[in-house]
C-alpha cells in the first residue's frame, strides 16, 4: 500500500540558468525523504538531464516538472517528468531515442555507443535520456499529445530514513 510522500510541480521558463537551481532543490529535498546517497544521486541527475531537455527543445515560454515520491512498506517510487511543447520533427527523434533506449538489453552499452557516435554532433544526441537510464537506472517512458512530449523516468529507491 502507498503511503503520502511527495507530489508537487513546478512551471518554469525553459531556461538553461534554471537547471542547476531546480536541480539542487530536488536534491535537497531527497536528501530528506531518501536514506540513500546513490538514490540521491540518481533522482537529482535525472531531474538535471530532463531539465536540460525541456532547456534546449521546448518552443515556447513553459516547462512543467513534476515529481513524485510514493513511500511503501519495502521502499519508495520515485517518478520525475519533464512535459513541454517541442517541434514536430523533435518528437518523432523522441520517439525512436526512447524506443531504442527501452529496448536496450544493456542500457550502459548503448550509452558508451552513443556516446562514441554523437561525440561530433552538435545537435540532438539523446545522451541525457541514455545517462538516465545507464547511470539512473531508471525506466525511462514518453507520452505525445500533438506536440507537447513529457519524458518520464521513474525508479524504485529506499524508503525515508528512520528516525529513532
């Protein structure tokens, strides 16, 4: 059974000075809510990497993250989600990155493929939603509503710490 734990959303200006802020802030609250320094980690990077994608592919003045964090008797799930409108031919590149992100029997590889293969691209590399899913270990997901794209990761992680 779920127990409350966290659920809020913050709106914001698709603004790449904004990463590094919201980042910290949902790490700082982790840091409250989750025993694990890995798990920590783990959350506050993928928050950084999908903000980072609202950053750099949203048209328009508005970005939505949401966050999660569902406390159970065996740990916690823990959901982040960047939704955002984006240009068309950005979310059929979204749609066979995550695909092939998903598909990925061992997720570590393909980002040290990509890696390899976008390190001249300035352009769209996806590296961010690999790192999420390698480094993260997070399943990563994509919901398409005409051209507005929410990027989910989401992953099981400790529980709060207890207190004595």
């Amino acid at each position: 059974m779920a127990r409350s734990g966290l659920n809020f959303e913050l709106s914001l200006d698709p603004n790449p000075r904004m990463v590094s802020i919201v980042r910290r802030f949902v790490e700082e609250t982790f840091e409250k809510l989750v025993g694990d320094p890995d798990a920590i980690f783990r959350i506050s990077m993928a928050a950084h990497e999908l903000l980072e994608n609202g950053a750099k592919y949203a048209v328009g003045r508005r970005a939505v993250l949401r966050v999660v964090l569902e406390e159970r008797e065996t740990g916690a799930s823990a959901q982040i989600a960047i939704t955002n409108e984006t240009t068309k031919d950005h979310v059929e590149r979204l749609r066979t990155r995550v695909a092939e992100i998903a598909a990925a029997e061992d997720p570590f590889a393909l980002y040290q493929t990509l890696m390899k293969r976008t390190s001249k691209i300035r352009d769209e590399s996806g590296l961010g939603l690999a790192r999420i899913r390698a480094e993260g270990e997070m399943a990563l997901g994509l919901e398409v509503v005409g051209n507005t794209v929410t990027i989910v990761a989401s992953a099981q992680v400790p529980g709060r710490p207890s207190t004595p």
